[in-house]
C-alpha cells in the first residue's frame, strides 16, 4: 500500500505541461522606412500594413513560441512627408506595380521573457521588397497587455540593392538616394 502512495505522490508532484496556441492579428501595422539622399534625410511610413501570427504559451499564459507570421504591407500606401513626387519615384524604384507589396514570413521563432518584463521575440524568415527576397532574422521587443493583446517594435537594417530597388533619382539625378535604410515596424496583434 505505501508504494501505491508513493506513485500517486510522485505523479502529482510531477508538473504537468500544457501549451496553448493563440491566433493574434492586426490590419494597423505600422512600417516606417527610414533612409538618406545626397540632400536630406527621408522617411516614408504606412499605418495600413497587416500582421497575423500564433503564439505558443505556456501553461501560465506566457508565450513562449511563434508560428505562421506573416506580415505584409502595400507599397503604395508608404507616404513621405518629401510628398508626391518622392512617393511615386519610390514606387517606380520598387516596381509597385509588380511587386505590390513588403512581404515577411517565418514559420517559427522563439518568444523569451526579458529583464524588462517583456519579451524579445526572434523570427527568421523570408523578406520579400520588389523582385528580391531574403533570408533575414527579424528581432523585436514585445509586451503581453492585460487583454492579451502583444505590442511588437523592432527594425532591420538592409541594403535596397539587395532586393534589386534601384536608388531614387530626383531632379535629374541632383538628389539621389542612399541604399543604406532602416526599416521600423510597430504593431498591437489582438487575438483573433
């Protein structure tokens, strides 16, 4: 009879594991595209991009893992405070009518707890900008709010050459881009 205790004892003192998998989303993404010319530096920001993504949590309701995300955002809809004319020479550098959209996809990544009480969430995947995709791994800061809701902020750092967008040439080639930008993303994905 002890030994029947001792195994009934030992089984509830075993911790049990459980994970969920929660579907989160967003149509309010927001990437902002930071870069320099031979004149001034320049940004152009869309608020319309849309991320979706299941995050893996632990029996506490941490996350622990991310799946599927995919983030995408039209071209068209990034805006420069230079105005029109930078927006559409933007545009025609990175073939929009083509290429549409800024595309990422990761199949799965790793969600950890930081000492600031959020999480740093790192995903490698594909980063799709006109003709040319990237294996690239995106790093980014987030925070679980109280209706379990995730605000996500990062940035990446790339040479538009590599993805085949040629410099933007204004005036006859007297203002001319860098292909050195920063691409910065922020989003709440609320749960779906």
């Amino acid at each position: 009879m002890n030994l029947v205790a001792l195994i009934v004892a030992v089984l509830f003192l075993i911790p049990i594991v459980s994970f969920s998998q929660d579907r989160l989303g967003t149509n309010s993404a927001k990437l902002v595209i930071k870069g320099t010319s031979n004149i001034h530096d320049w940004i152009m920001t869309s608020e319309k991009g849309s991320c979706s993504a299941s995050f893996v949590s632990d029996a506490t309701g941490n996350p622990t893992a991310i799946n599927n995300l995919n983030f995408i955002v039209s071209v068209t809809t990034l805006k420069s405070e230079k105005g029109s004319t930078m927006d559409n020479n933007a545009y025609k550098a990175m073939a929009a009518e083509k290429y549409p959209a800024v595309k990422f996809v990761c199949t799965s990544g790793t969600v950890k707890s930081n000492a600031a009480g959020g999480y740093t969430i790192t995903a490698p995947g594909k980063l799709s900008i006109s003709s040319g995709t990237k294996d690239v791994t995106l790093v980014a800061t987030g925070k679980m709010n109280a209706d379990k809701s995730i605000k996500v902020d990062g940035s990446y750092k790339l040479m538009t050459t590599d993805y085949n967008v040629k410099a933007i040439s204004i005036m006859l080639g007297a203002i001319k881009t860098s292909a050195d930008v920063t691409i910065v993303y922020s989003m709440t994905m609320k749960p779906e």
